[in-house]
C-alpha cells in the first residue's frame, strides 16, 4: 500500500480505476453479517479485488479463509501472508508441481477437480511429492458449468477412494451456483440457494455414508450468498464481487447501485453535438468488452455515467466504445436532458462487470469520504 497525502480526483491521469473504501467496509460488512446470521463462515473470493488490501478488509483475518481463482493469485496472497487458500478452478495435472510449491511455503492451498482422471493424477503427484495435497470435489449445482451431479453417488465415492487411498487429503465439496447470475427475482434468487444448498448436502451425505471424511461443504456465488435463508448442513460460504459490485450485480439485485465501490474516472475529450454525443477517454480497453448487462431488462452499455463525485446521471451511460474512445450518451427513449460536460472535466464510469474491468488496471486509487485520493493499492493480473 502506498498512502498519499490526500489529493483532489483532478490530479490524476485518466483513465484510471478508482475504489471508494467507505463503500467497500460497508459491503464486507453486510456480507459477513447476514453469513454470521445464518451460522456459516465466509471464504471470500479474491478474483475480483485482486488486491492484498481489499483482501485483509474482506477476510476474517489476515491469514484468510479465501479462494483464489488462479495461481499467480495464490503465489501473491501467500507471499502477503494469506495462510489458508482453495484454488476454485479444476486443476490441471500440470500445475500440480506449482500448487506443492506453494504449499510448501505454508499455505494450506486446496484444489478442486470433478472427474476419475483428475483424481488419479493428484494422487499420483501426492505420492511422488510426499505431500498430502487437500481436494474439494466440485459438485454440480444447477448445470451452469463443471461438476458431479450431487445424485452420482457413484462417480463421487470413486473419486474419494482414489485421492484417499493414492495419499491425497479428501476436504469435501464444493459448489457454484452459476445460473444464479440469470435471475432477478428475490423469490428465485433464494430458491436457486436453497436448490444450491440441497445439492450440497446430497452430495456430502453421499461420501459420508461410503465411510469418507467430508469435513468441508461449501457453496457460493454472490447472488445466493445474499439470497440465501437457510444454510443447514453448509460449512463456509464463499462469494467475491459482492466487496466491490457492478452494474450487472445491480440487475441482479445483489446490490444497490449506491453500493458499487469501484468505477473509472475518464475525462471528456470531445463532442459530437448534432449526435448527442461526448467523447471520453475510456473506451472498451478502459472498461472491457464485456456488456452483460445486455441481456438484463436495463441494458447499461459499457457503463453508467456519474458526475466527478460519484453521482450518477439521469440515463447518460457509455452507449458505444472503441479501444480508447467512450462514446457517452442519453440511454435510448430517455426524456434526460445531456449535460454540459467541457473538454477537460472528469466523469466516473461504473462498471457492467468489476473483474473484467479492474483487470486492465494494476492500481486502484483509493477515495475517502470526499472523494479525495488518500491511496494507491496495487492488484494484479495474469495467471
């Protein structure tokens, strides 16, 4: 971290990422209450923060618990002292050698896999290496994407066997519930968790009853995280957008707009008046490609506009983007007057994804409650 005497947004060079720490307290804070309130613990996902600083405010503790989605992330907490780690994507044979490295630093890094053959090379690497190295089985929730089907006792006790009886640690199982990203009813939302929760359950008593050890059964995506009302028979919950929220989120209703503690600060470099346009200086590289909020029932563009301080305009929003030209306008059918906006002034653009977006930036400058700049965090990016 370095801290900086606190200095005015206008100082800064655009475009650049900018984390509101206020926002960011708060959302950890609500997060961790509701899963206190429900009796599990958080394991907070760190893929999207990237961010030793954002990560010791969202964890228990400096040590962890938390779940990374690649390596270099892994590499990168350890060395910062995280201690206790799952790399939440199937693990590929080959990188079995960097997972022992690490390990071998003291870090209780977990994996994950779903398959027989995954199994045999882990438990082959665990013999060789002469380290018990600690798997979560992953388990299919909804049919998103990887997994066993909670209902294959049979494919679930066979991988158990195998880890078990080739020198491997059998953790558990673990779960995303993916689909959940489709929905926007809070009704659904909570029976995707439930659903989510079920599932988990099966399978755990699955391994269970064929006489293996399941001490962990966990769950998460930040939707069902915020949606869930029961969570019996669930250990650790895990989630990571929730700390800095989007605008795909929003639509969701994970968040509230007001929550969203991360977003790009751009400078007006242009007009196109007889077009309703204003020319920024962030353009999809600034603010990524991705545009899922294209198939919510507001479609935000490349990402909602808000005044220096952080306020969002009446439905002006990044309507169009090349790779460094934003393309800022009034959202379609809107009554909205454009704002006199000059060359030279500032706007803030939240974001329709916060992990593709922070993923072009190697720093968030952080804003305390005046929207003065007291920070730089560094993140990282790569694999």
């Amino acid at each position: 971290m370095h801290a900086i005497m606190a200095e005015p947004l206008d100082t800064l060079q655009t475009p650049c990422l900018l984390l509101d720490e206020a926002r960011l307290r708060a959302n950890a804070e609500r997060m961790r209450t509701h899963l206190a309130g429900l009796g599990v613990a958080l394991r907070p996902h760190l893929k999207t923060a990237k961010s030793l600083e954002v990560g010791r405010i969202a964890m228990a503790s400096p040590e962890g618990p938390a779940i990374v989605s690649t390596l270099l992330e892994a590499e990168y907490f350890a060395a910062g002292g995280v201690r206790d780690m799952i790399y939440g994507v199937g693990i590929a044979p080959a990188k079995l050698p960097r997972v022992v490295a690490i390990r071998a630093g003291g870090t209780d890094l977990s994996i994950i896999l779903d398959s027989l053959e995954q199994a045999e090379a882990v438990a082959a690497h665990a013999r060789a290496s002469g380290d018990a190295i600690p798997v979560l089985i992953e388990v299919d929730a909804d049919g998103h994407r990887s997994g066993v089907a909670p209902g294959d006792a049979d494919t679930l006790v066979a991988i158990g066997r195998t880890l078990v009886a080739g020198g491997a640690k059998l953790r558990g199982v673990m779960l995303h519930a993916g689909d959940s990203y489709s929905l926007r009813d809070p009704e659904a939302l909570a029976a995707a968790a439930e659903n989510e929760r079920v599932a988990a359950v099966t399978a755990a008593e699955a391994l269970r009853a064929a006489g293996l050890p399941c001490p962990v059964v966990s769950v998460g995506s930040t939707p069902t995280a915020r949606f869930a009302r029961d969570l019996t028979g669930i250990t650790e919950v895990r989630a990571g957008v929730y700390m800095l929220g989007d605008l795909f989120q929003a639509g969701v209703g994970s968040v509230a707009v007001a929550d969203i503690a991360v977003s790009v600060l751009a400078t007006v470099i242009g007009h196109q008046r007889a077009k309703g346009w204003i020319i920024v200086d962030a353009g999809w590289m600034a603010m990524s490609r991705d545009r899922g909020t294209a198939r919510q029932a507001v479609d935000q563009g490349y990402g909602l506009v808000c005044d220096q301080a952080g306020q969002p305009y009446p439905d002006l929003i990044v309507a169009d983007a090349n790779q460094e030209h934003g393309i800022v306008a009034l959202r379609k059918g809107s009554g909205a007057s454009l704002p006199e906006l000059p060359i030279g002034a500032q706007i803030r653009i939240l974001p329709n994804h916060a992990c593709a977006t922070g993923a072009q930036y190697d720093r968030y400058h952080v804003l305390d409650g005046e929207n003065r700049v007291t920070a730089t965090w560094p993140r990282i990016n790569g694999w």
